[in-house]
C-alpha cells in the first residue's frame, strides 16, 4: 500500500494492535509485545534495539514475574496496567543490576 513504511523500519511494539488478540480481553498474544507495552517509553525503547532472543528471554522473565510474585496478583486485582508495569521494571532492574 502506498506510503506504508517496510515493518523494518518502525519497532515491533508500533504494530501492537495489529497483532492477533485474545478476543474476550482484545490483548495482543505475543509476549514480546505485551513485555514493551508494559514498558515505559525509554525502556520500550532501549528493550526494542536488543535481539529478539533478548526481548524473548525478557518477556519470558516478565511472565514468570507476573505469575509468581503474590504481591503483584493483589496489584492486578486492581490495575492490571499496573501490575504488568511493576513486573516489568522489577525484570530490568534485575538484568541491568
């Protein structure tokens, strides 16, 4: 289509909503995009110019933090943005710490 860019040329997380979604929930299932929109813009950013085994390794993490810590199931209850926000702030202060 003209005027579209190449997918190259923008970052993954630009193209978020046009990913597959959960359709009761309208979240996109990728874990990698879930992990950057979860992000503050800077971390989005820095976390978007790594590898994509990186951003893998990462999303996993932020999955596995979502999941394990009661603290954030009690956040999540009331703020899901929130809770996906704490997690993945705790994942890159443990990776850049």
């Amino acid at each position: 289509m003209p005027g579209d860019r190449p997918k190259g040329d923008r970052p993954c997380w630009a193209d978020i909503n046009t990913l597959s979604s959960d359709e009761e929930y309208g979240m996109p299932m990728d874990s990698v995009a879930r992990f950057l929109a979860a992000l503050n813009p800077q971390d989005r950013q820095t976390v978007d110019a790594e590898p994509r085994d990186e951003q893998e390794r990462l999303a996993a993490a932020w999955e596995i933090e979502l999941e394990a810590d009661a603290e954030l199931d009690t956040l999540d209850e009331l703020s899901p943005a929130a809770a996906e926000a704490e997690a993945a702030r705790r994942v890159l202060d443990r990776k850049d710490g």
